[in-house]
C-alpha cells in the first residue's frame, strides 16, 4: 500500500479524519489555544501539518486523565509549539507517567478506604477517612466544615 502524502497545510475537515477528533472539537480545542490555524486568501482555516501530532498528544493526554488547562500548561512549556520533537514527547511522557502513578496511589488508597467504609455508613467526620482523609477538615477549626465552605 503506498503511503498517502500529506500537504504541510491542511483542513479542518483532514486534520478531523487524520485524528478521528471531531471538527467541532477541534475548533474547541483552538478556542482553547491548544491549536492555531491559519486563515488562506478565501478566510479558510488551515493548519500546519504538524498539528496533526499536536492533536494525538492531547488526546492521549486527555485518556490519561489530563484536564485541557493541563494539557494547554504542558504544551506551553515546548519548546517550540508548532512541532512535538521525539525529545518533547519523551520529556511530556515522562512527566504524565510520574503524574499518573501518583493518581494510581490515591485512587488505590481511596479504594481502600472505600472497602472500610462499605457495611458501615457512618459516614462519620470523626472517622470516616473517605469523607475526612487525614482529618483535613479537623485542621481547618472545630464546626461543620463541609456545609460552610
Ligand atoms: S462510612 Fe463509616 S467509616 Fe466511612
């Protein structure tokens, strides 16, 4: 099969089929500065080709669990915003992996908690550590916490 040319511009419509990201999404993603296009001569939104690997990063980002405001933070910091080097993509890889196995630890911790809680429906301030892990809200002062903040 021969591999199909990409031009160095291409429409919203492509960069939608080449990613499988809907256009409206993409025209989301650009309200959100994630992506830039270019107008041409007839006001047509065209994006660098490079945009397609801008595109499945945020997706990937976005299947692990990443916000868009997070994604916009990490993308902001490349060096060069219209192209994701292999460099980029380690050091962003290498970032989400350590992220991701801190949210691996909490939700494993929470889902420990949760099998304690299950049965017993307490729902105690004083010892249910799924609704006051740590005590947190004891910190904040004697009261309910939870209905004032
Ligand atoms: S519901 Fe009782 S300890 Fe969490």
């Amino acid at each position: 099969m021969q591999k199909k040319i990409i031009p160095e511009w291409i429409s919203v419509g492509m960069l939608s089929e080449r990613t499988g990201v809907s256009v409206s999404a993409l025209h989301f993603y650009e309200r959100k500065g994630l992506i830039k296009s270019h107008r041409n001569a007839s006001n047509h939104r065209l994006y660098p080709k490079h945009v397609i690997r801008i595109v499945s990063l945020i997706l990937v980002a976005q299947r692990t669990g990443f916000s868009l405001e997070d994604i916009l933070s990490e993308l902001a910091g490349l060096p060069n915003r219209t192209r994701v080097t292999l460099e980029d993509w380690e050091q962003l890889g290498s970032r989400w992996q350590s992220e991701l196995d801190k949210k691996i630890t909490q939700l494993t911790e929470l889902r420990d908690m949760m099998t304690d809680c299950i049965g017993c429906g307490c729902l105690s301030l004083e010892r249910c550590r799924l609704l006051n892990p740590y005590d947190e809200l004891g910190e904040k002062g004697a009261g309910p916490r939870l209905m004032t903040e």
